[in-house]
C-alpha cells in the first residue's frame, strides 16, 4: 500500500528530481512533489514524496527526519488527511457577513 511523506524545511532550490533522488535510497518512489506557488512557480519550502511500500516510507522518516538537503535541515513526517473540503466542493465566500 502506498504511503505519502510531507517534507517541510526545503530549500528554494530543491525540485521533484532532486527531493525523488533522495529519498530514492530508501525504496520506489511513486511521485516526489515539491509544492510551488501558482502565479510565480516558486517553491513554498515544502513537498510530498509517495513510496510503494509502508516499510520504505517508516525507514525515510526514520533516516531523514532532521537531515539536510540542499543546505537546509529537513522534517519528514506522515503525511496527514486533508479534513477540508475538497476544491470543487467548497462554498464561495461570503464578503458581507451581515447579509444571511
């Protein structure tokens, strides 16, 4: 069963490649994401990495949690359940809270 990592503390210079690379030692790596902003494209200090195999991902958190990466010292956790609504079901905002 496959098992997402959030990866929080990366450098502005780390890409999906690069974040893939090292967390590849530790098994097959399904997807390696670094999260970047819409309008500019730049990094937002944090990404995702999926491996195939839970065991893979408890060895990453074990041996990366704390370590650096590209000069920055990383967290690597499991990645959480997203409890909000998903995009396409969200209510749009109400801009006059007065009106009910």
């Amino acid at each position: 069963m496959a098992k997402k990592l959030f990866i929080g503390g990366l450098s502005w210079s780390t890409t999906d490649e690069t974040l893939g690379a090292a967390f590849g030692a530790f098994g097959e790596v399904i997807e390696a994401r670094v999260v970047t902003e819409r309008g500019t494209g730049r990094s937002r200090g944090f990404g995702f990495v999926t491996f195939g195999a839970e065991e893979a991902a408890k060895a990453a958190v074990a041996e990366m949690n704390g370590r650096e990466l590209d000069g920055r010292q990383i967290r690597v956790d499991e990645a959480k359940e997203n409890d909000r609504e998903p995009r396409g079901e969200r209510r749009p905002p109400r801009y006059n809270r007065d009106e009910q």
